[in-house]
C-alpha cells in the first residue's frame, strides 16, 4: 500500500484561516503567507486578465517561448507578453475542435499543441503566427485501445526534448470493477525532433492522472502528479478514515497531490510519494527556483468556501517539503494554476477564480476571473 505522508497539509505554518480571510486577499493586492504560527500578508502584482466567454478555472496554460515572449492561455483568449510578464496582449484564437491548449515551442521558436480531436490518437499540430493558423505535424501513437487522458501541459527540456503525460486506462480511475483489471498507467511520452514522432516512454505509475513536470536548475525532473484511484481488494478496512476521504463522504481513498523525480532526463522516475493528505487537494504544478527550490502550487477543493490555490515548498529538490503554505488565489471552485520563473527567484502564477454558483463543472464557464500573481518567496 502506499506510504502515507506524515506532513499534515490542512493547517500548514500552524494557524488557521477563514473563508473571509481568503475572499480579502482575493480582492487585495497581497497573498497570505502561514509559518511559525503567523499569517501575514505578501504584497505582490496582481494582473487580472479580461474575461473569457469560454474560460474555465481547469483550462489553462503558461508558457516560455525561445525568444522570452511568454504565452498564458484561457480557452478562447491568448494572452502575450514581451516584457517579462509586465505588461500583456490579449488575443483571441479558436481551438477549432481540439481538446485544448497544451502549448510547447520547436526549438526553432515554432508553436507547438498536443491537443486531441474526438477519440483520435493525441496529435501535434504546428503554428507559424502565434496560433491563427494551424498545421497537422505528429501524433502520438499509444499501443492502447483503453481510454487516454493527458495532463495540462507539455514539458521542454533544456536539450530541446519534448516531455508529455498520458494517463492510459484512465476510466479505471473511478471505477472499482474496472480497477480489478489493472491500474490506470501514468506514461511519459517524449520527442526529440519537435513534436513530430514519440518513439519512447517511461512509464511514471499506477493511478497517475494530470500531471506537470518541471525541470530544476540543477536538471533533476519533478514530475506533479495527481493521484487518484478507487478502493481495490486488500486495502486496510479503514484506508477511507486514513487518508481523510471518509471526512467528505468519499467513497475512493486517494484524490491526492504526489510527487515523483527523475535524475535521467526521464527515462525513469521515482516511486511516487504523498505530498497532500487532504483528499481534494489534487492537482499540482511546480517550478524550480536557485538554491535547489521547488515550489508547488495545490489546488484545494473541499469544503467549497475554503476552495483556491495554495503553494508549498521544498529546500531540497522536492525531497521533503516544509510545513509553510502561501494560499495563492479563492474562489468557491478551486483554479488549477501554472507557475514559471524568469530568473530562479521571482515567480508567474496564473490562476482562476469563481463564485457563486459552482454545483456543476460547466457552472463555471465564462465565469472564471483569471489573474497572473507575480510574487516571491518571503525572506527566511
């Protein structure tokens, strides 16, 4: 059975916090900050984008090209910037019966997505004029006939080599009976000519779903892994109440953040370990900074009031994780979020927020208030 983490990740830094707490922040100028038994308040640059009619606090991207420009993407609507992220140039582009934006860049600058159409197998298309137009160049071939989900992002390696996530069988993910034939496997795609042909994949593990590598510094992998998996024959009779999911009336243990790192470039990874044990806090996008850094940015879902995105950190390639937290963003449903770093110390993070009425995933499209929070970690 999988190891449990011992870090208890509903009160990091020791003290507590209000919905009223998180909805001021929302509307403020600062994030807060949870360590030692303080909260204090972070000041930071909030840069709040327009409103997508087709947005949604789980669609997403931001990304880096060759050249510095930096992309963040909503649904219909591209956001660009050339200075650092200062300042930004809404575009409007049509995903044109694909999936969704996972943007990469060819080595040579061209715009790569790995977006699917329908049932096909994951394709790569190619775009020469920041995504008005659009060219067939590669797929991704998977010797599977069970159901594929990929994750929200697709990594570049320094080297150039493209890096993407598929979960295969991922409908065993909520299904117990299913789950007696196997795990859901999470597998690491990877090109090295562009996007055009993935030869190879390293296989990350069993019930790894929407998951974001990030590359440090020092060239060590992390992959953000949200793991997710039903009850299976010779789980402990109380694995629900260990792992917190029978607190929400869930009927599956795991709907947690793990994390898994690789010092080959991706060939392999580590076992997948717990970061969050919260069930709801489950999807997970990092970033490496100086010193051998990451931070990671959780999402936490339940109860709703307390919905947003929270960041944790690491001194030590994400070896072990500090118990501080920087809640990041509210809203009654949580925003996943993509962070990126520019000089190893100050942070990107895009991230979503809805109110109201979230009874339902398309509840919140068009609804979705989406703000790009550049800030850095507090001095020690």
């Amino acid at each position: 059975m999988e190891a449990l983490s011992t870090l208890k990740t509903d009160r990091l830094g020791d003290v507590g916090i209000t919905s009223s707490d998180l909805e001021a922040m929302q509307a403020g100028e600062y994030i807060l900050h949870a360590r030692n038994g303080s909260l204090l308040k972070h000041p930071v640059e909030k840069i709040r984008l327009p409103l997508d009619p087709e947005g949604h606090v789980q669609r997403l991207g931001l990304v880096q090209a060759p050249d510095g420009t930096l992309y963040a993407t909503q649904q219909t609507l591209f956001h660009r910037s050339t200075d650092g992220g200062r300042t930004w140039e809404h575009l409007e582009r049509s995903l044109e019966g694909l999936d969704g934006w996972r943007l990469q860049f060819h080595p040579d600058g061209t715009m790569l997505n790995v977006a699917r159409r329908g049932s096909d197998p994951p394709g790569v298309w190619a775009s020469r004029d920041e995504g008005e137009t659009w060219e067939s160049v590669g797929r991704i071939d998977i010797d599977s006939d069970g159901v594929l989900a990929m994750g929200f992002s697709v990594t570049r390696l320094t080297d150039g080599t493209l890096l993407m996530p598929v979960a295969v069988d991922s409908d065993r993910i909520g299904n117990a009976e299913a789950a007696r034939e196997g795990p859901a496997m999470g597998r690491v795609y990877r090109s090295g000519d562009g996007g055009s042909t993935w030869p190879e994949f390293s296989v990350l593990g069993g019930w790894c779903c929407e998951v974001n590598i990030h590359e440090l510094p020092t060239g060590r992998l992390v992959a953000a892994i949200r793991y997710q998996r039903p009850l299976l024959p010779g789980d402990a009779p109380d694995l629900l109440e260990q792992t917190g999911a029978a607190s929400i009336d869930q009927g599956f243990p795991f709907k947690h953040a793990f994390v898994a790192s690789s010092d080959d470039g991706g060939h392999s990874w580590s076992t997948p370990s717990q970061l969050t044990t919260v069930p709801g806090q489950c999807y997970c996008a990092g970033v490496g900074l100086s010193d051998n850094r990451v931070v990671a940015v959780v999402d936490h879902r339940y109860p709703r009031e307390m919905g947003g995105g929270r960041a944790m950190v690491s001194h030590d390639a994400g070896e072990t994780w500090e118990n501080e937290v920087y809640y990041i963003s509210h809203g009654r449903a949580a925003g996943y979020a993509a962070t990126i770093t520019l000089d190893g110390e100050e942070m990107l993070t895009l991230t979503g927020s809805c109110y109201g009425d979230v009874s339902g995933w398309d509840k919140c499209i068009g609804r979705t208030e989406f703000s790009i929070v550049r800030w850095k970690l507090a001095q020690s």
